[in-house]
C-alpha cells in the first residue's frame, strides 16, 4: 500500500519587543485580530499567510494568540507498507 499526504509545520507569530514590561527575555505572542488564512488564489512562496492579521500586543499587556495559529504550505510525504 502506498499513500501520499500532504502537510505542514504549523507555525505561530511572536514579537520580539517587550511589550507586557515584564521582565521577559524571550519572544512574546502577538495578538491575532482575525483569521490569517489566505485564500490559495491569493497565496505565494512569500505570502501564504494574513501578516495583516497580527498586531504588536498593547503595553503592559500579553498577545492573545494561540501557540499555533496555522500550518504552513505542504510538503508531500510518501509511505509505503507490505
């Protein structure tokens, strides 16, 4: 049996700016205002998804998106079993 599916890494947005003044170090979410899932007619190579989407997280505030917001374009992986 031999099967093709096609998937993606998922992906998240962060900010590198300390926005929530919180002492962290590391990347901070960003907030997600709607949906960043473009239509394949509007996808490329450098634009597969909304970065219209997201915005820098009021100060002294966290972002609210998810870990994950999406999955990038996918890649084919092929299996085989006998």
């Amino acid at each position: 049996m031999l099967s093709t599916i096609f998937t993606g890494p998922v992906y998240g947005v962060t900010t590198q700016q300390n926005s929530c003044e919180c002492g962290s170090t590391g990347p901070q979410r960003a907030d997600i205002l709607r949906d960043p899932t473009l239509e394949k007619s509007q996808r490329t190579v450098e634009r597969w998804f909304d970065t219209d989407a997201f915005a820098q997280p009021e100060r002294f505030t966290f972002g609210n998106a998810s870990r994950s917001v999406g999955r990038a374009p996918a890649w084919p992986i092929s299996t085989s079993a006998s």
